[in-house]
C-alpha cells in the first residue's frame, strides 16, 4: 500500500506544511500584536477552506461516479492534466517564496487589523484554500489511478498529520527546519511524481476517445516484468510507470521532464545567489505586561442600540455554504429517470400496460405475472435494435429497466424459460430527443466465421491433449510419478484453455474435469474421476498401480470426446457468453484454491484460463470491433495486467499456490480479475443473436 501513498503523502506534508506556516504566521502576528480577540476570524477563514476543499473533492467523486465509462476516463485525464498544472506552479512558487514569504504573510495581516473582520478572515481563507483545491485535486487524481486501494487516503492524512505536528513544533520554537532546501528537495520529487501523473492523464484521455494512439505503444514489457515483485510495485504506484505505455505518455513524460526540471534546478541556483535567508519564524509569546499598551476602556452600548447578530452566525454561513453548492452540484449532475410506468412481461401478457413514453432517460418497472423466469428486452421492432434489458426476471417479481428514449418505434420482447420469445405491440414515440443507446444484435451467420476458427482451434487442442494423456497414462504404467507430474499439469493446462468449448462435452467433462465436491465418498468415490483424481494421488503419496486405472480412464475419456466433438451442437451464441464465464469461473474456483487437490496450480489453470479467452477474443475481434471501437483497447490493457501478476507467481517450473499468496498479491489478482471480467461483461450484449417472435 505504501507505493500509493507515498505520492499523496508527499503532497499531504507539503501542502499541509505551506498551509500550516501560513497560519502560524497568522497566529503568530496576532498574538505579537495583541489582537487575540481577532483570532476567531482566522479560523473561521480556515474552516471555510477546508469546507471549500472537501466539497470540492465530494464533487470530483460523485460526479464522476454518475459519468458512463468512456467520461469517467475523459474526465479523470483532464483533472490529472489540470494537477500536473496546479503542482508545477506550486513547486516553482515555493521555489522563489521560502525565504520570505513569512514577513508578506505578516505585512498582509498588518494591513487587515486596520480593516474590518471580513478582510482577515478572507486573508486566511485564501492562504489555506489555495492549498486545500491543490491537495483535494491532486488527491482525487492519485486515489483514482490507484483503484480500490485505500493507499492514497492514508499517505495523504498521514503527510496532512506531520505537517501539523511540525507547524505545531515552529509555532512553539520547539523546531528548526531550513524551510529553502525543504521546498527544494520535495519540489524535485514532486516533479518527477507530476511527470507519471501527466502520462496517466493522457492514457485516460485516450481511453476516453479524447486523444489517439490507445494502441500505439512505445514499448511493451509485461511478458518480461515482474509485475509483482516490490520494485515493480513501487515503480508503478510512485510514478504512474507501467510496463505497457504508449508513444504519447512516454513522449509527454520525457518532455515534461525535459523541460520543467532544469527550469526549476536553474531558478534554485538562481536563487541562491540573489535571496537573503529566510525569515524565522515570528515568535509567538505575547508582548510583555510592560510594554504593553492599555487596551482601550468599552464604551457602554446605549439602551437603543440595534441587537447584533450572534457571533456564530458568519463562522456556520461560511463554512456551510461550500458543502450546500457541492450538494447542489451533485444533485444536479446526478441523472434523474422520468416518471416509470409499469409493464408486464409473460407469455400471455408481454408489454401489457406500455404506454408511448416520454423522450429523455426512462425508468420501467417490469413485473413478472408468469410462472417462467424470463428475459425481456426494449427492442426496435424493425430492426431489432436493443434499447435496455433485464435477465432472470423471476415470476412475482419486479425489476427497474432505464432506458433512454428517442423519437422512433418501440416494443417489448419477452423470453420465458422454455418457451417461445413474444414481442408486444408497437408503441410509436413522437419528436426527437436525446440519441436513443441501442445494440444491434447479431445473427447467426455473423458468427458463422468466428464460430469455425474456435473448432479448429478445439479441434488442435484435443488433438494435443490426446498425446499428452497417453503420455501421462504411460508415465504412471511406469512408476515415473515425477515425470508424471509435470505432464499432469501440462496436460492439465491444454485442457483448461478450451473453456468456450465446454458446453458442449457433455458427459466428457466430468469424466475429463470432474470434481469431488458433491460426490458421497468424496475424492475416495469411486465416480471421482480425470484430471483432479490423478492430481490427487500423485501429491498425496498414492502408489502406480492405484493410479494406473484413472489414468487410463483419463485418456479413453479425452480420445472419445476428441471423435465426438466434431458431431456436437455448438451454439454460436455460446461465444460471446464464454468470453465472460471463463474467466469467472477461474474467480469462482481456481482463485478461491477450491479445485486444488495437492498440487497448488490453481494459477497455472488461471493462466490457461486466460490463454483460452484471448483465443475466443482473437476469433470475435472483426465483430467486437465492428460494434465497440473502445472496448477491446480497455480489455486488453486489463488482460496484460492480470498476465503480469500471473507471471510473477510463475518461477521456473513451479507455481505459487494460493494459499501462499500474500494478502497484498491475492487482493490484486482478484482486483485485475474483477476488473477483466466488468470490461468483458459488455459482450454477450454486444454479440447477442436476435431472438425471433
């Protein structure tokens, strides 16, 4: 976690620092001048930023969070973009300010004594809010490249904490910190930080669709790095360094490098010539009883004076009106479905109560009064375009479906379990409106190609799992369990990269891949049978001769499905379905450690897993292409992180089992899991062969 927090740590302290100083010297003033009763309206000023600057954060989430996909990237690469800005500024401020940014701290708080409350209190407010914007947007950049992690919050409360704590040793004059070469160092780090920050930026830009070249990489190093090991992991968490880039963030990096670093160590060199030292910080102990000046006598308020307003009143207004406007801004941006109307989905009364919607985002209720689960679709009864859909709408049950709504016809196609699909009447919208999202299925012969490239592919797959079970079987005839061993899990791994296939193997799965789970004697049952079976005794100690009767078994199995394949009815809408359910099975039970039955190679059949569905996706990319230009770039940028963190748990021979992953290393392969599998999810939509009426 430390290499995501380090970058928001960095920046916590610094900025914290800058901002803490400058209310020290706030303070510090105020006391010297014996103007404590004004202290109220510097933290008041204070509190107001930091309202400014959560509020600020709250919106960069939350609107965010209600953007499609493709604008979240384009979103987040302009913030990062305008990050990168903020913080250049910021170091070369710092850069000229160090030395003496304290005494026109001081002239400014001297100047607004003389003036009303308002003035210092604003003083305050602008010297922390400027800080406050810079840590919130620098913040929610870092925290969004690094995903789930929780690394950025902590270094950024963590660097926001030691600031406070320093700023709290000079106010008292318990430290002494040569604030010059301070600003110095951190501004050459942060440098650097900013340069991965603007790459990052840029690769979300082009992700968006804002900026091209997604595909045009400058290098590609993710079959050779280790992406797990702890200099990878600190490379890519600090500086926003991954082991695939394209031209425009290595070209961006090296220039923003190139070009911002010597400006900023010529103008510290500069500087160091032309500039005093810096002031010390101002200290804080009040003015001797001596010199002081008597304050001046109150004046008793005449009886008729107007009733002032409370003293609470300004401090709440100022730092409430932040949090309302981000509230506001929030609530406006999130996007409200009109009101829904209510539609029925059964093989008798399909669409019954749609009515012409409205243009604009819809919300329908859709009611099951069947007793099949079914599927219903928002569909253009023309073209059988799909506008929205719900699946495993059980009976008695209701389910929102939003959709957005053009000016065009429209129907309701419902699929019961088992029975026949019903389209409902025609329900015609009038006018124009937003541009309705729709799919257009595709049919069977579009997948007709795709569909002949996986056979063969199958078909060379069998052929060679034929080979390696024989050898495998001849391994154990003759007492060579070592050697058997390694061709188990060859032979295993051949197996594990058909997974598209599989619904169609029928019997030959179990006999091929069954498990033990479910079975009455368990992995001692005499129908526990194939690949786990053998895997089983060869890693708890049985003996050849008890292992030679499933291994023979094994390859019979594997020689029948190879001749039966041919024959078997492979539905191409099995395609596009596989291409999401391989790999969630892989979650479900190779990275759960649930299928292992001694050998911990749960990550090796993972790895084929993935082979296997960069095949099917190899065979579907002319249609995938066709109908979602983004799509494939996003999952395979997902397929190369899940291939490095399999290749860092892969050492010579040998496979890190599952249970000895760290929690650090499990929780990412699980996330890049998890994220594949979100950036597949939208195929089978994409794909979907139109169902008739």
């Amino acid at each position: 976690m430390w290499d995501d927090a380090f970058p928001s740590f960095l920046i916590g302290l610094r900025e914290g620092l800058e901002a803490g100083l400058i209310v020290s010297i706030l303070v510090a003033t105020l006391v010297r001048a014996d103007a404590k009763s004004r202290l109220p309206q510097v933290w008041t000023g204070v509190l107001a930023a930091i309202a400014l600057a959560l509020s600020f954060g709250a919106v960069l989430t939350f609107t965010a969070a209600n953007l499609s996909a493709t604008a979240q990237e384009a979103f987040g690469g302009v913030l990062s973009v305008i990050a990168v800005a903020f913080v250049t500024a910021m170091v070369f401020w710092m850069r000229r300010s160090a030395r003496t940014f304290s005494g026109e701290i001081r002239e400014k708080v001297t100047g607004a004594l003389g003036m009303g409350a308002g003035v210092l209190m604003l003083t305050s407010f602008l010297a922390v809010g400027r800080e406050g914007l810079e840590t919130a947007l620098f913040l929610w950049t870092t925290a969004r490249a690094a995903g789930e992690s929780s690394g950025p919050l902590t270094g950024a409360a963590i660097g926001l904490a030691l600031a406070a704590g320093l700023c709290w040793g000079l106010y008292r004059r318990v430290l002494r910190i040569n604030l010059t070469k301070f600003f110095t160092a951190t501004g050459v780090v942060l440098i650097v930080i900013a340069a991965g920050v603007l790459g990052y930026g840029l690769r979300d830009l082009q992700e968006g669709g804002v900026l091209p070249g997604l595909t045009t990489y400058a290098f590609d190093l993710s079959g050779s790095v280790d992406a797990g090991s702890w200099y990878s992991t600190l490379i890519q968490g600090v500086f926003n360094l991954m082991p695939t880039m394209t031209w425009l963030q290595v070209v961006a990096y090296v220039g923003y490098l190139a070009v911002v670093l010597p400006l900023f160590v010529r103008g510290v060199r500069a500087e160091r010539v032309k500039a005093p030292e810096s002031e010390p910080m101002p200290e804080p102990t009040p003015t001797p009883e001596s010199e002081r000046k008597p304050e001046p006598t109150p004046v008793p308020e005449a009886v008729s004076a107007p009733r002032r307003r409370p003293v609470w009143v300004v401090p709440v207004a100022v730092v409430a009106v932040p949090a309302v406007v981000a509230g506001l801004v929030v609530a406006l941006a999130r996007p409200k479905p009109a009101s829904s109307q209510t539609v029925a989905v059964s093989e008798t009364e399909c669409g019954k109560g749609f009515t012409a919607p409205d243009t604009g985002r819809q919300t329908f209720q859709m009611h099951n009064t069947g007793d099949k689960t079914s599927e219903v679709y928002l569909i253009d009864p023309v073209s059988g375009a799909v506008y929205g859909e719900v699946e495993g709408l059980a009976p008695g049950t209701t389910r929102d479906l939003v959709a957005t709504v053009a000016g065009g016809s429209y129907a309701w196609r419902c699929v019961p379990t088992g029975a026949k699909a019903v389209t409902s009447a025609t329900v015609h919208v009038s006018g124009g409106g937003t541009t309705a999202k729709a799919v257009v299925p595709v049919s069977e012969n579009d997948l007709a190609a795709p569909l002949k490239a996986y056979k063969v592919y199958v078909d060379q797959g069998l052929a060679t799992l034929e080979t390696q079970t024989r050898r495998l079987s001849a391994d154990i005839a003759g007492d060579h369990l070592g050697t058997a061993r390694a061709d188990w899990l060859t032979a295993h791994r051949t197996y594990s990269s058909l997974g598209a296939a599989y619904g169609t193997f029928e019997d030959f799965d179990q006999k091929i891949n069954g498990r033990a789970d479910g079975l009455a004697g368990g992995v001692d049952d005499k129908d526990f049978a194939g690949f786990h079976r053998i895997e089983y005794g060869l890693w708890h100690g049985q003996s050849a001769s008890e292992l030679k009767v499933p291994a023979q078994q094994l390859a019979t199995a594997v020689v029948g499905l190879r001749k039966a394949f041919p024959t078997q009815d492979f539905d191409p809408g099995d395609l596009p379905l596989r291409a999401h359910e391989i790999l969630e099975n892989a979650l479900q039970f190779e990275l759960t450690g649930d299928t292992d039955e001694g050998s911990g190679t749960n990550l090796a059949t993972v790895d084929s897993n993935l082979a296997g569905t960069r095949e099917l996706l190899t065979v579907l990319k002319p249609l995938l292409t066709k109908e979602s230009s983004t799509l494939l770039p996003a999952v395979d940028a997902a397929v190369a992180r899940l291939q490095q963190l399999l290749d860092s748990a892969h050492h010579g021979g040998s496979w890190t089992p599952v249970e000895q992953l760290s929690q650090v290393e499990k929780a990412r392969l699980d996330g890049a899991t998890g994220q594949l599998l979100e950036d597949l999810a939208p195929v089978p939509d994409l794909l979907e062969i139109r169902k008739s009426a």
